[in-house]
C-alpha cells in the first residue's frame, strides 16, 4: 500500500476513534472514490467501516461486513487482515452473547498468527494482544456468561503487558478497564478497581478513543456506587451516558440506563428507577440483543416488585418467558425462575411463599452464575425468617445457618468482600439473637475487618455503628438471657429484618456522615501491665478519678477477655475503650461518642510513631529503665497528640 494510502487510512481511525464516524466514512468514501483501490485497501476501509459498526452497537451489520471482509482477505497473502478480520467477528460474537462463536473465530486467528514469521514485530504483537484480550472478555464472569475469573485476568494481563511494551495506549485503556471491572466490581478491591479506572480514563483521553472514555466512566461510576458516593455515581453515569449518546450507541446507551435504573432503586428512588428502565429496555428491544434484553427486564421486574406493582411484574415476567423460549438459553430459564420466585414471595399466601422457596431450591440446583446463587440464598433466608418470626419455631435455624454459611463461603470463593462483610452483619445479628453475645461481636469484628481491608468505608462505618449499637444494649441483651425474653423482641432488638430487607433489595450503603468522638484518654503500658505513657484529655479532677477507677477495672477485665476473643473494644458506661497492639506495647484510648473515626485515628497515630524513629526510641528507652514517659522527655510525641487528638486535622479513611 502506498505510504500516502497508510497515512490516510491511520487519519480516519483517528476521527473514528474520536467517536466522529460522519467525518470518518466520508473520508473511506473519498478515499474508495478517488481511484480503483486493491483488495488490501478495500479490506483495510470494511475494516474501519466494522469498528465504527461495532462502536455504535450495530452488531448484526457489523458482523455480516466482518464475515465479507474475511471472505475478501482469504484471497490476499495477507494473513494478518485475516486475523483481523477474524478478532472482529470473535469481538461482535461476544457483545451478540455467542461466546461459542467467538471462541472458534480467536482459535483460528491464533493458528494463523502460530504460522506467521514476525519480520514486523510491532504488527504481529498487536495481533497477538487483541487475541489475548478477546479471550480475556470469553471469560469475563459480567461481560460473558463463560465465567472464569482466573483465566479472564490471566489472558487480561498478557494482553496489558504486550500493549504496554507498544504503548498502545487506546488498548492499554481497554485492559485495564476490564481488569478493574474484575477487581473492583466483581472482587470487591474497590481502592484498587479505582487505581486501573483512573489510569483506564487517562489514556482514553490521551488518546482521544471516544468508546473506552465512555466505558470507563460507566465502571468508575459502578465503583463509586459500591464505595456509597452515590451523587459521584450518577455524575459519571450521566457523563457515560452523553458520550454513547454522541456515539449513537443505543445498546450501551441501554446498558448505562440499566445500571442508573439499579442505582435509583438501591437508593430508593424507584419513579426514578422505573423510568430509566423503561426507557432502557425500549432501547433493548429495538437494537440490542434478547440476552442484553433479558437482562434489562431481569431488573425492571425487581423495581415493580419494590413498588409493589406485582400485576405489571407478571406482565413483563410474560415478556421475559418468551425471549426463554425463542433463546432456550440457561441463563433465561435462572432469570425466569427467579423473578416468578420473588413475584411469589410477596403473596401473603402460605402456600406461594412455599412455591417460591421450591422455585428458589431448584434455581441452586441449576449451579447458577454467582449473582443468582447469591440472590437465591438472600431470598431463601428471607422466607425463613419470615416464616421465625411468625412461627417463632426454633426448627427452621439450621436451615437458616446452613444458607447464610452457604452465602459466605460463595463470597469468600469470589472475592466478593461487600457481599462477605454485609453477610458477617447478617450472622452477627443471628449470633444476637440466639444470645451469643461473644460471638456477635467477634463477627462484628470481623466484618469491619473485611470492609476495610478492600476500601468499603461505607459498609466499615455501618458495621462499626451496629457494634457500638451492640454495646450501648449490652446490658439489656445480658438481662434477655436471664429473663427468657421472647424470640420476636429479640429479633425486633437486633433489626435482623432491618438487615436481611437491605441485602434482599440491594440498597447501596448511604455514606453515613461521620461523627467525631471526644477525647478522654490515652494509655500505653508494656504487655505486662506497666504504664509507659498516659494522656488525659479532660481537666475535671473530680471526674478524672471517678473515670479512672472505672477505667483501669475495665482494662484488666479487657485484657484477660476481650482481646484474648479477638474484640477491640469494650464499653464502661458513656465511655468506650479501644485497644490495639504496637508490639512490644498496649495501646488504650478511651473517648465518648461513635467508634468509626476512633479507630481511624488510633490506627493513623500508631503509624505515626512506629516510622518516626525519634518518638519510637525514647518510648522503648523509658520502657526498658521502666519510667513513665512525661511530655517534657519528648516534644515530637507532644506535637503528635496536638495534630491527632486535640486539633483533628489529619485525613482519614471515611
């Protein structure tokens, strides 16, 4: 091909990529027009013509052009046009929902590429990336129903590091959009899904690729979501949703209404949901595929159920059942299964509750994608709790236990962390109730743990106010083991319906407005009881020996129970009491008011003096000649106090 025909071919990729397909195919017009072009060159303008097609959702069109233009590239030498040709059919194949399909394309594009010398190597690595990153999206549990997360990041990161290599940066974008997918939406590492997103956007718009900025917004905004920023959640939909409409996708334009429509409806905006999904599954069933239909109708018939609408439940139920039987596809007999289960589960009826149960059973049975096993095993619990409360019948807690035991190891398995911290609310609130108090709060613990390890600060912040809950009704949960209080005010105590209701109708997690606690004292002493360092934040006398009384009891009482069962705080009347180790010390802080800002700031001031070597030495030094550290022996840990206690203006995690 001339040099002059290569530039002006890589000009229109350019506007195509930039989302201008007008300008586009009126330049692989002109450039067809303006004298009899060869083979290569007609191949190379079908080429663009099925990427600009493929851009816009125009899948059928786009993969009828793609099957011709491998058909015109058999008849070349050329066998890299050919496994183009090929990675586009496997590429439509996969947003038509036909993974099988697309297997067979990539199988043979590989088998060419295996048989091509790699005298350019730039263009047969190019090749060789988008092949591993179509096979990473046939695996990819939320894009394609062949889910294998291992294989789907494995392939994802070979074609990463190839485009790396290249500095493709427009493909260096799409990997790492479909990795934070993986790892943010699917594993629940949230911090970390935001690191590859914000890169994602970066080179989308470094490389002006219209598609992939749209894309990763979308993802940001689903990431955003699950942290609880809701309002930077629908911003970012919102700005997806005017690039696709620039575009002229109406399939992802569906795709992005539908994850609006959920937004709204886990915030309890349901007019708000119901509208988008309407206007989604219009969109659908005009231009986008039955399963991406399907889907659509999956999530608008959940909405009326919320709005209590069951009669036009059922109806769009009608809908769903007749794309089964044209797909006759498993994945719309689950869907079909579990909407009649939760249009059943709403009947008063003893009888259609059963129903329900069974539909819900046999959906397990069916080893469904991890979405509906976790759906069916919310939803069983639900009945089952239901039917506790109303039978008040103990018989039904091993069934109950070996489902929520069930939902956790499903969420340990996937990496799923906001679904295994919500699940250790849920068996702490059981634990409540069976008046298992220890064990309450090592799951609350535990919970929080979780949260915060993968960045769920939202849901930390919940389970951290459940267990400061716990302690301020410590003493009445203490006084029901005594008084044989009935298993209704137990439940009604512990709001485990409150819990179950939230999980059922996956309501985002309102980013609670943190509350700061007030200071009251601070304690480091050695493992063995020896105080190394005190700091009162009050200047009552009075009240300083009334508290400390009370206060060192507790301690002792701390030290011998609650931490030895993994607990880190314990409650003395208004006063909380948290604990943690600094090796080879204690660490005490006593404060008034909610935990969650507590601990972020002990945790924050731990940090702080195990990496500043000047407060660390004098702490062990008067350790080892066992004196009390006073301010005057150590103006840096005196600082310290000021900026984290007393003036608070360090930045936390909330």
């Amino acid at each position: 091909m001339p040099q002059n025909d290569s530039i002006e071919l890589e000009r229109i990729k350019k506007f195509a990529d930039g989302g201008e397909f007008g300008e586009a195919l009126q330049l692989i017009n002109n450039f067809e027009g303006k004298r009899e072009i060869s083979l290569s060159e007609k191949i190379s303008c079908n080429l663009l013509k099925c990427d600009i097609l493929l851009q816009q959702g125009l899948y059928s069109n786009g993969i009828q052009l793609a099957e011709q233009t491998y058909t015109d590239s058999l008849r070349l030498e050329n066998s890299l046009l050919t496994i183009d040709s090929l990675n586009l059919m496997a590429n439509l194949s996969i947003y038509m929902g036909n993974t099988e399909k697309a297997m067979e394309f990539l199988r043979q594009g590989e088998e060419l590429l295996k048989g091509l010398t790699q005298e350019n190597l730039s263009d047969y690595k190019k090749r060789e990336a988008m092949l591993n990153f179509l096979k990473g999206s046939v695996f990819h549990p939320i894009i394609s129903q062949r889910s294998d997360v291992a294989l789907a990041l494995e392939y994802y990161d070979k074609s990463l590091t190839i485009n790396e290599k290249y500095n493709n940066k427009s493909e260096i974008a799409m990997c790492l959009i479909a990795i934070s997918m993986i790892t943010g939406n699917l594993k629940g590492e949230l911090d970390k899904g935001l690191e590859y997103i914000e890169r994602a956007i970066i080179l989308a718009t470094e490389s002006n690729r219209k598609y992939a900025l749209g894309w990763g917004l979308t993802i940001k905004g689903g990431l955003n979501n699950l942290k609880g920023k809701n309002d930077d959640s629908i911003k970012l939909y919102k700005q997806s949703l005017s690039i696709f409409k620039e575009l002229k996708n109406n399939n992802m334009i569906a795709s992005v209404l539908n994850n609006l429509g959920g937004l709204y409806k886990a915030t309890g905006d349901l007019d708000q949901a119901l509208e988008c999904l309407e206007q989604a599954v219009s969109l659908a069933k005009e231009y986008s595929s039955l399963r991406a239909t399907a889907n659509i109708y999956d999530f608008l018939i959940q909405i009326l159920i919320d709005m209590g609408d069951t009669e036009r439940a059922l109806e769009h139920l009608n809908q769903l059942e007749k794309i089964h039987e044209k797909l006759s596809q498993k994945e719309t007999l689950h869907e079909v299964l579990f909407n009649k289960a939760l249009i059943l589960k709403t009947s008063n009826r003893v009888i259609n509750r059963g129903k329900a149960e069974e539909l819900l059973k046999q959906l397990l049975e069916m080893d469904p994608i991890y979405e509906f096993k976790i759906g069916a095993l919310i939803n069983l619990s639900d009945l089952l709790l239901i039917e506790l409360k109303t039978t008040q019948n103990l018989e039904v807690l091993p069934e109950l236990k070996s489902y929520i035991n069930q939902l956790r190891i499903i969420a340990e398995k996937s990496d799923s962390y906001s679904v295994l911290g919500e699940n250790y609310l849920l068996e702490a609130k059981l634990a409540l109730i069976l008046l298992d108090l220890k064990k309450a709060r090592r799951l609350l613990t535990q919970g929080q743990q979780v949260a915060e390890k993968f960045g769920l600060h939202a849901l930390a912040m919940k389970i951290s106010n459940e267990h400061d809950e716990l302690l301020t009704h410590l003493k009445t949960w203490e006084d029901f083991k005594e008084t044989n209080t009935s298993l209704s005010e137990r439940m009604q105590l512990a709001r485990l319906n409150d819990q179950i209701e939230g999980m059922v109708k996956k309501r985002v997690i309102e980013n609670p407005e943190p509350s700061e606690e007030t200071p009251v004292f601070l304690l480091i002493v050695s493992e063995g009881g020896t105080p190394v360092f005190s700091q009162s934040f009050i200047e009552d006398q009075t009240f300083e020996d009334h508290l400390f009384g009370g206060f060192f009891s507790a301690i002792n009482s701390f030290i011998s129970e609650k931490f030895s069962e993994g607990l880190e705080r314990a409650s003395f009347g208004e006063h909380t009491l948290l604990m943690n180790s600094i090796y080879p010390f204690l660490m005490f802080y006593v404060y008034k008011g909610q935990s969650y800002l507590a601990q972020q700031r002990i945790k924050y001031f731990i940090e702080k003096i195990k990496n500043d070597e000047s407060i660390w030495q004098i702490i062990n030094k008067f350790y080892q000649v066992n004196r009390e550290i006073q301010m005057k022996d150590n103006p840096s840990l005196e600082l310290l106090i000021t900026e984290v206690f007393i003036e608070k203006n360090i930045e936390l995690n909330v």
